[in-house]
C-alpha cells in the first residue's frame, strides 16, 4: 500500500488516496483502498502530510501481511477424536452453509409436508423429530445425494434443526413407509389447491432401479433392466400430471411386465386421488388388451403407441398405403399423417379361466411419419449392424444380429458334428422390410372431439356407447400426437432421478426402507418440478440443481457469512420466488429471517 497524489484540473487542487498494485493475469491493476482527502485541507492539521501518510501505508501494509499469514496458518479444530465403531464421533468440517435449501424449504412448507408428519408423529413415543429427518433426506437427496448415512453427516449444512443421531434416521424409514398413501393423497390435494392441477391427461411410464448385490428377494428380482444391467431390480410406475408434476408412483417386483403395473396404478388413481374420467397415455409395451378393456369399463380415455411391427399385414398395408395422407412441413423436416376409426380385436384375459380371449373395441388409429424420425432410425439401425458385424455372434439374434443369416456348413459324410459352423449373409430381404417402415408411429385411442367449438353438451367430457371418450371440443389428429409427445417428460423425470437425485445404486434391504428411499425421491422430484414450474420453465432443470448445489455461505466473521459460487439462474429463483439470495455478506440473524419466511 502506498500514498498517491491525483492533481484535479477542475477544482485545482491535490488529492490524497491510499491505493495498492497487484498482477491480475500477467497485468498491474491498481485500485484505490481509501480517499484519505485534499492536500492543502490536510496541511492545516499535519505539518507534512505526505510523510504522515506514507508512514501510515507502511503500518497498513504490515498489518495486513501478518494478517494474511495468521490466515494461511489457520487450522480445524476437532473437539473430539475418531472413535472406531462410533459414527456419532466423526466430525465433519462443511465447506460451508446451503443457502440452495431456501427455495426447497419454501415449497416444502407450502406443501405442508412439515404439518403432515407433526400430525402423524403425534401417535409415537420417539423422541427425534421425524419432519426434520424427512427435510433432511428431501433436501440432501437434491442438494448432496447420497446414502442415508452420508446424508446424515452432512445435516449441518442444512440451515435447520438436525439434532438427531444416524439411527433415528433409520428408526424414522418406517413411519415414512407406513405413511407412503396417505402423503402422496396429501400432496395431490395441495398440488390441486396451489397450482390447479390439470388431471384430464395422466401420463404413466415404467423404470427400474438396480440394487448393490446378487441376491434376490420377494421385491427385488432380476428382470429386463432398462440399463441392462444382472443385478436384481424393482420395477417403478409413475404417474404425471399434463403441467408435468408427479402425483403418485407404485413400486412393483423386478420381473413384473411393464403392463402389469398400471392396472392397479388406475385403482390407485381412482379409490386414493379420486380422479376420474381421466386419458391415460403410454407407451404401446405399457398398454395391453387388459388395460384397455379396464380403462373402458371405468368410462376413461386412452393414447398409446402400438409398435410397427407387432400390427398385422392389413395394419401394414394401410400404414403404407400413400392414399389419405396429410403432408406438413416442420421446419426444414416434413411429416405426415392420417386417421381412421376401425373395429380393433385385442386379447382380453378371463380371469375365471385364464385363458385369452378376443374382444372387439372401436379405435382411432393415427398414423404418423417423420423424417427426423426416419433418419434417426436407420441411423441407429446401421451402428447396430456395424457393432454386430464386429462383435456378433451366430447364437445370437438379438440387436444388430437379427440382420444376418446364418447358413450352416455341413458335409454330409455321416460324422457326429462337434460345434457348428456358419456362413453369416446379411438378410437383405428383412432389411428391406423393415427400413420401409422406418419413421412411422401409429397411435391407437378411443378419444375423439365434437365437430363444432360450439361445446354441445354441458361436461368436459363423455363417455359414448360405443366405448368412444368424447371431448367437448373438437380434437384433431395433430391434438392426440401432441397429447402423446407430452410423454417424453416423464422420461425426462427418470433420467433426472437417476443421474442428479442419483435414486440408485440402492443400498438399503428391508421392505419399509425401500418404501421409505423412493418416497423421499419421489418428494424431491415433485419439488423440482414445481420450482420449474415457478419460474416459468425458463431455466434448465439440470442447470438449476446444479447452481443450488454450488450456492453455499461460508463464516467470514463471528456474525458474517459470505456468499459463494452465486449466478444469474440463482438471481432468477429467488427474483420467482420473493428471496433474497444473491447478496455478498449475510449476518447470521439475516440467514434465521431468511429461514423464516420459508416457513411461513
């Protein structure tokens, strides 16, 4: 630190400022540290200012080395050592305090998630809060997932209560399980207050989750892993709303066929949540002969796609049948469409027999064809043929492999024939077949429109005698292809619980801890949506956990805390949402009003 003197034209007169010299990326900036006045002001009270001062930035600057070496030479202190076998003793020095929970803890309280299990925890004899638990492992899942031991260690980040030991946390997993139900029920109610929940269109889609180990049980099963994976899983269902919130989910054995699950989904839908007259949507593997039958019985609607390539030879015909088509342009890409209503057989189960049985139901089937479509299959068709070609097997006809003929080589001299031998061709033939389906989807429902805007009868809806589900508007072959592309965020909500909620690897065995792990997922995944919902869906979901992970407080002072790693998506949540949260310093008291208002 040194003293310069700045002459100022206008007023004619020297300024005295204390300034200092550092090297900024290989170039000296200097930067003024105080104003310390004007020269002539100064020799009124010091009979040499100047020396005065320089002796001054001399004393400033010694002061300010030591305090920096004091700063570098500064350790942790531990108030007690490790105990093996005691997880109580490990003390964990945090990079510093979350201020990312602010926004969850709001809409957590407007959930009133905390008043839910403060009624429930009423009827036991635990000492340990069971809402602060369940805060915990909500806001530790989105802000630092982890196991429920390393959520447990890193509680004090949280700017909260967490004054509970490891085991209550494990000892609270039950009460969460057995109140599973009744929360999601609690959350519907208060989605459906808040934000008035749009349940005309439900969307449903399946995953599954693998476990740590080899060993199976009743739940846990090994069964096709959508990341195929050996390790045993379990199947999840998981229901969505049309502004993209969850509203339920149902966990279900490893080997369960994805159909299997949404019938009793539906019953959840309609005995739990009491939603009715609803369109379910789902992918054509979801959706069987049994499903359809069910949700007509119970006068609802259906979308779902049906594979190309399971449809009969007259399905076929028709797809390809140029005759009807509505050709669009969709940027630079075209597509096309057309429609129909048919009598459709589908395989219904008699539940006295077992046995299958053909059941005819009107439908409208809409075919649709892209170009994007198109070439995204045949590219992919080709890698897969390219992989076979290097890694295929002749026993094997899965993937690329289906593409190639295996003729056997065999001299006819009477030995006994050890191993096989084969010349692989491609089947051109099948090739053919199935690029000239390429970039066709075909969508069967029973929903259908009015033929005016005119709204002739007084429902949203109703349910015809000939199984068809009308809405009282009219509804295009454009209006169900975009009903159905709502899916892909349900998908998009898989991916995020298994990469930023990080849902699996799971660890943990028992029944009730299972229930208790993806109800506290399925909680946090609801309350990202509703923050995107809250800002206007104008940020990227995965950006946004990111930048609330990264957005802490460290202690500067006794009393002051300073912010870190703030951006302009942190700036935009707490602008949505009335929060001050891009402020440098915070005292402590402002960080408890903070907290607060959260809650109220």
């Amino acid at each position: 630190m040194y003293v310069n003197k700045l002459f100022e034209r206008s007023t004619g007169r020297t300024l005295l400022l204390f300034q200092e010299t550092k090297r900024v990326k290989g170039k000296n900036q200097t930067r003024t540290v105080e104003r310390i006045g004007y020269l002539d002001e100064l020799e009124k009270i010091y009979d040499d200012p100047i020396a005065h001062f320089k002796e001054e930035a001399k004393r400033r600057s010694v002061r300010q080395k030591l305090s920096i070496e004091a700063f570098l030479d500064e350790h942790h202190h531990f108030d007690t050592p490790y105990m093996k076998g005691n997880p109580e003793s490990r003390e964990v020095k945090a990079l510093g305090l979350s201020l990312g929970m602010l926004p969850l803890s709001q809409i957590y309280h407007e959930l009133e998630i905390g008043y839910f299990w403060d009624n429930r925890r009423r009827y036991t004899k635990a000492q340990y809060n069971h809402n602060s638990i369940f805060q915990a492992l909500v806001f530790g899942r989105i802000l630092f997932p982890g196991s429920k031991l390393s959520t447990w260690r890193s509680r004090q980040r949280l700017l909260s209560n967490m004054d509970f030991s490891d085991d209550d946390v494990y000892r609270s997993l039950s009460l969460f399980a057995a109140h599973k139900t009744a929360l999601q029920k609690h959350l519907h109610q208060k989605v459906s207050k808040l934000y008035g929940r749009d349940t005309s269109l439900l969307y449903y889609d399946v995953t599954n989750y693998y476990w740590e180990t080899d060993n199976e049980d009743e739940r846990r099963k090994r069964g096709v892993s959508k990341e195929h994976r050996p390790e045993p899983i379990i199947q999840m269902g998981l229901l969505m709303d049309s502004n993209e919130l969850p509203i339920s989910y149902g966990l279900f054995s490893g080997n369960t066929n994805d159909s299997l699950t949404l019938s009793p989904m539906m019953e959840e839908v309609d005995e739990t949540l009491k939603i009715q007259g609803v369109i379910y949507i789902a992918d054509g593997g979801v959706i069987s002969g049994d499903n359809r039958v069910e949700i007509l019985v119970n006068k609802g609607g259906y979308i779902f796609s049906n594979p190309i390539s399971k449809t009969d030879s007259a399905t076929k015909a028709y797809i390809l049948d140029e005759k009807g088509y509505v050709h669009l342009k969709e940027g630079e890409a075209s597509f096309k469409y057309k429609e129909r209503v048919i009598p459709a057989t589908v395989k219904v189960t008699n539940w006295a027999t077992g046995k299958k049985k053909s059941v005819t139901i009107n439908e409208r089937q809409i075919v649709f064809w892209g170009e994007k479509y198109q070439e995204r299959a045949r590219r992919d068709r080709q890698t897969a043929i390219e992989k076979a070609l290097k890694y295929g097997s002749s026993e094997n006809r899965h993937g690329g492999n289906k593409y190639f003929k295996n003729t056997v080589v065999n001299k006819a001299d009477g030995q006994i024939i050890e191993e096989k031998s084969y010349i692989r061709e491609l089947d051109e033939a099948l090739l053919e077949s199935d690029e000239e389906l390429d970039g066709y989807y075909l969508i069967c429902t029973n929903v259908i429109g009015t033929e005016s805007e005119d709204k002739p009868f007084g429902k949203s809806h109703r349910f015809l005698k000939d199984n068809l589900f009308q809405l009282n508007r009219p509804v295009t072959s454009l209006d169900i292809i975009d009903m159905y592309r709502g899916l892909w965020r349900i998908e998009e909500s898989f991916r995020i619980t298994k990469s930023y909620l990080k849902t699996r690897p799971i660890f943990v065995r028992q029944e009730e801890s299972i229930e208790a792990h993806f109800l506290s997922c399925f909680v946090s995944l609801l309350i990202l949506r509703i923050l995107e919902l809250k800002t206007g869906r104008s940020i990227e979901l995965g950006k946004m956990i990111e930048d609330l992970r990264n957005l802490q407080v460290v202690e500067e002072t006794d009393d002051v805390y300073l912010l870190i790693e703030p951006t302009n998506i942190i700036k935009a949540i707490g602008d949505a949402m009335d929060l001050d949260l891009v402020k440098v310093r915070y005292t402590a008291q402002e960080l408890k009003k903070l907290v607060a208002k959260t809650r109220k």
